[in-house]
C-alpha cells in the first residue's frame, strides 16, 4: 500500500498546480517559503513533504520549478493513463467533465453515464454517454478504474454495488451522502454543502469576533 500520508499526497498536487502556474509565467525557481506562502503553511512542512518523496534539490535558486514538477508527476501519476467514468450528467456532473478534461495527461475521462433519455446516447463536451444498466460492461470496454460520482443523492446508495462488481478501483464521490466501500476501492467522499457550511461558520466567527473587538 501507498505509504505517503494522504494529505502529504493532496499538497503535492496543490505544489504542482502552483508550479505548473509559475513555468507558465516563464519562472524558473522557486524558494520552499515561497511556496510554502502561496499554501498557507510552513516552509518546513513543504521541505519535509517533498523530502518524503526523495527530492531535495533545494540550491541557492531555490527548488528548479520544471524538475519538480517532473518528479511530483513520478510520484502521483500512473506510467499510463488512467480512464475516468463519470457517474450522473446534471449540472454537477457536466460542470465537473468540462472542468477536468484535459487539465492532466495522465487522467482521462472517457465515458459518462446518467438515465436521462436526453443524454444516453449522446456526447456530453465530446464524452459519450451510455445508460447506466450498461455501466459494468463499458467499464471493461473502455477500462475505467475510476468513478466520480455526481447523480442525485437518494440514489447514491444504490450505486455501491455495481461499481465494486464492475472492478472500479477509486471513487470521488460528490454526493451529500458518504459511501463505504469494502478494501480495495479507494472513495474520496467530498460533500460541497458540509464545505460551504464550514467556511460560513468560520465567516461568522470573524465577524462575531470583530464586533466584540469593537
């Protein structure tokens, strides 16, 4: 099993997303401060991530931006691409494929799935789009081993079953309703409305604070 923490992996790939930003903008290196800065922690916390993985390159310039970025990508991507099926085209759903397509070489979403007559047997921003009962069977024509999933929440549930028969390896699961899923499968459960509410109470803390403050 993977032996780097997962959040260690999710600051790799916000370090790569910011490195990736920073070689478009024709800089060269950068200092772990720095980066450190832009992510809100500490430059120790990056120094000791990236140590982690064995890269500690750091030099009077600072970290070499395209060498790093190179090596994270040894670290976090498959040696091939890695096919994506996305599970329920609403807004969500359509919102998240046209987000994510073609942002990383590495990560490809090949087929989309939903019950809507309007869309099965369609292409939804290039992506064909089958019916659900034909999950299983285009998860082993198109080898998908990952899921996002996106359909209404009452029907998430009903979902479990045919993804761990299908063989899908991982899934991000956009859902207000958390899922379990037996060892094996890999589930990032990732609930937008459970985020938003925690950064409203932060929100209100402040105020609160800043108004007894004055």
């Amino acid at each position: 099993m993977n032996t780097i923490p997962e959040k260690t992996i999710e600051r790799l790939s916000e370090y790569r997303r910011t490195l990736l930003a920073c070689h478009s903008q024709g800089i060269t290196h950068i200092f772990s401060h720095v980066l450190a800065g832009i992510h809100g922690i500490t430059a120790v916390q990056v120094r000791r991530d990236l140590m982690l993985i064995g890269f500690s390159s750091d030099t009077k310039k600072g970290y070499d931006v395209e060498v790093l970025i190179d090596f994270i990508g040894k670290i976090l991507d498959a040696p091939n691409v890695e096919h994506i099926g996305v599970i329920g085209m609403g807004h969500l759903g359509q919102a998240l494929t046209k987000y994510f397509n073609g942002r990383r070489s590495k990560l490809r979403i090949v087929a989309c799935f939903d019950v809507d007559p309007a869309k099965v047997g369609h292409r939804i921003d290039e992506i064909p789009c089958f019916h659900i009962s034909d999950f299983e069977e285009q998860v082993q024509r198109s080898e998908i081993k990952i899921v996002i999933l996106s359909s209404p929440t009452p029907i998430a549930s009903e979902l479990v079953i045919p993804i761990i028969n299908a063989g899908i390896k991982g899934v991000l699961n956009f859902t207000s309703m958390p899922l379990n899923f037996p060892r094996g499968i890999f589930v990032e459960n990732y609930d937008i409305t459970t985020l938003l509410e925690k950064v409203a109470y932060f929100v209100k803390e402040s105020e609160e604070s800043a108004e007894n403050q004055g």
